[in-house]
C-alpha cells in the first residue's frame, strides 16, 4: 500500500510539473463551420470608416454557430481593401465568456481570428468542462480541430474516483 501511494504522488508530482508550462486540450466538438454568418448585439455601436472598425459597447454577445462570446466590449476589424465587409478579427475585453456546445471558458480578453478559426483568450484564464476546471494565463482554441493548448503557469485539479483507492 505504501509503495502505491508513494507512486501515485510521484506520478501526480510529474504531471504537475508537466502542466506547469502547457496542457493540450480538446476544446468544442471540432464541427466548427467558420463560413456561417456572426451575429453581434449590444448596447452601443461605434463605426470609424477611417480605420475600418467597429466598436461594440456594452452586453456584448458574439454568435456563430453553437459558439458564443461575451464581453463587455468587441472591436470588429474588418479585412483589407478587396473583401468588402469580410471581418478579419473580433477584439474581445472588459472580461470574455466564451462558450461551446460542451465547454466554457472565462478570460480578461480575447481575439477571434476569423480567417485562422482560433480564439485565443488571455488574462486568467478558466476553462470549465464538466465538473473538470484548468486555469492559465493563455488558452488558444482551434475552433475546426477542437484542439487547444493552455499555456503559462497551468493549473487544475484531478479528483480521483471513489473504485481508484
């Protein structure tokens, strides 16, 4: 018994360490479809034709498919000169949820790049799956793999079950 507890901490004590850098996840469900339309609603837009940005102000939630973001702003870039109307990337801040079909994940900021389908979200970083939780500092999501990767000082918890003693 004592030699299984000692391997058990000496694994659980590898794994840490190996999470303390990055942790390869899988985030969503991998059937992302980046060609649908985004739907942006919130309290206040902004529009600057001389930079090509808009500005949402305020209960900012972002749709595309079975994924949402929210934030308490979303600076939408647009692409340049050849693809009218085509958004580049969605600037997240003021604190970000950004929801899938099966995981949720809370940061300070975030960036959707449309034309790469990644989200990368920074500041704090918490993604829930389940009764399952890891924190970091950045979490980048391949929205068509369903891959990510939580990188910085990494944290999570694993709680074993009752048949493992």
């Amino acid at each position: 018994m004592r030699y299984v507890l000692s391997t058990l901490i000496a694994v659980a004590l590898s794994l840490s360490t190996a999470l303390a850098q990055t942790a390869n996840i899988a985030v969503g469900t991998g059937a992302f479809d980046a060609s649908l339309p985004v739907e942006v609603t919130a309290d206040e837009l902004s529009v600057d034709q001389a930079t090509g940005k808009a500005v949402f102000d305020g209960n900012v939630l972002v749709v595309q498919g079975e994924v949402r973001m929210s934030a308490g702003q979303v600076t939408i870039e647009y692409a340049e000169e050849g693809s009218t109307n085509a958004i580049s990337r969605l600037l997240a801040s003021g604190g970000v949820t950004f929801v899938t079909s099966s995981d949720a994940a809370e940061a300070r900021d975030a960036v959707y790049s449309v034309a790469n389908g990644t989200v990368t979200l920074t500041g704090d970083v918490l993604l829930t799956q389940g009764q399952n939780a890891i924190a970091g500092d950045t979490l980048v999501v391949d929205l068509s793999s369903g891959n990510g990767q939580m990188q910085g000082r990494v944290r999570t918890v694993f709680t074993p079950s009752e048949g493992d003693n």
